[in-house]
C-alpha cells in the first residue's frame, strides 16, 4: 500500500542492502527552504543508547551539517527502483566539533569507521582512513526514525 506506515526500520535495511547505500538527505537552510543532497547511509546501533539509526558521515564543514546545527530536522529517503522508503526523525550530530558527553575520541573513531562500512564503504587502509576523517573533522550524523513511511512497489 502506498505511503504505509512501517513498524521499523527493516525496510530501509532492505533497501539498503539491495545495492549501494546511496539515499537523498534533506534538510533545511536557515531561510526554511529545503536543501536535498544525495549521501551513503547505513544504519547502526547508537553509540550508547543501542538503537537502531539511520546514519552517514558528513563533513565537518559541509553545509548540510550547518543546517542540521541550526535545525535537526532531517528526511532520507531510500529509493530502488519503484520501492522507497523514508525515515523523518531529528539528527544527533557526533563528532569533534559536536561532542557527545559518553562518546570519547576512540568511540568516535570507531563509530565514524562503523558508519562508513554500514553505508558501504570500503577501504585499503584504514589508519590512512581515520587520519583523513579526523583532517576532515568528520561528523556521525544519526537520525532517529520519528516517522517511517514507504511504497513497497
């Protein structure tokens, strides 16, 4: 049924996992127009509440993150073929410029590392890896499902 509503976040998985984890972000700029972007997301369990989130890695100094400072409201859609499905929610910032009072530097690095892998991320070296997230003061963004919805197809 189209625009039913989902009991959790499986579906996204499933459409994550049935090719690359590409999804459409908005968010929303300071005037209130909405900013879409394409992004790689996964989904993780949080840090320290072990829910299950929607999550990517954005760059410290990437506009996206600039919005999601002044306003946490957030929508990705996942999309494959007719099938999509969308979580709404707030995002929590973790990184080096949005601290996390139960979240130290090496937590941090290994949930930059986490997301990155869940979204599908590969890489050859991964202290290569962390020296350049750090250089680019990478940031967790995690988004708790406040509303899920999709089209099964």
């Amino acid at each position: 049924m189209v625009g039913s509503t989902m009991t959790d976040i499986s579906d996204i998985e499933s459409l994550l996992a049935s090719e690359t984890g590409l999804a459409t972000i908005t968010t929303l700029r300071a005037d209130g127009r909405p900013l879409s972007s394409v992004v790689n997301v996964g989904t993780v369990d949080h840090p320290v509440s072990g829910d299950r989130m929607v999550a990517f890695v954005a760059n410290g100094r990437s506009a996206r993150l600039g919005h999601l400072r002044r306003n946490p409201a957030i929508n990705v859609l996942v999309r494959r073929g007719w099938q999509w499905a969308a979580v709404e929610g707030d995002a929590e910032l973790i990184g080096p410029d949005d601290p996390h009072a139960d979240v130290d530097a090496e937590a941090l690095r290994v949930l930059i590392r986490a997301v990155f892998r869940a979204a599908g991320g590969t890489h050859d070296d991964f202290d290569e890896f962390d020296r350049v997230m750090a250089e680019d003061r990478r940031c967790a963004v995690l988004v708790a499902a406040r509303r899920l919805y999709s089209n099964p197809g």
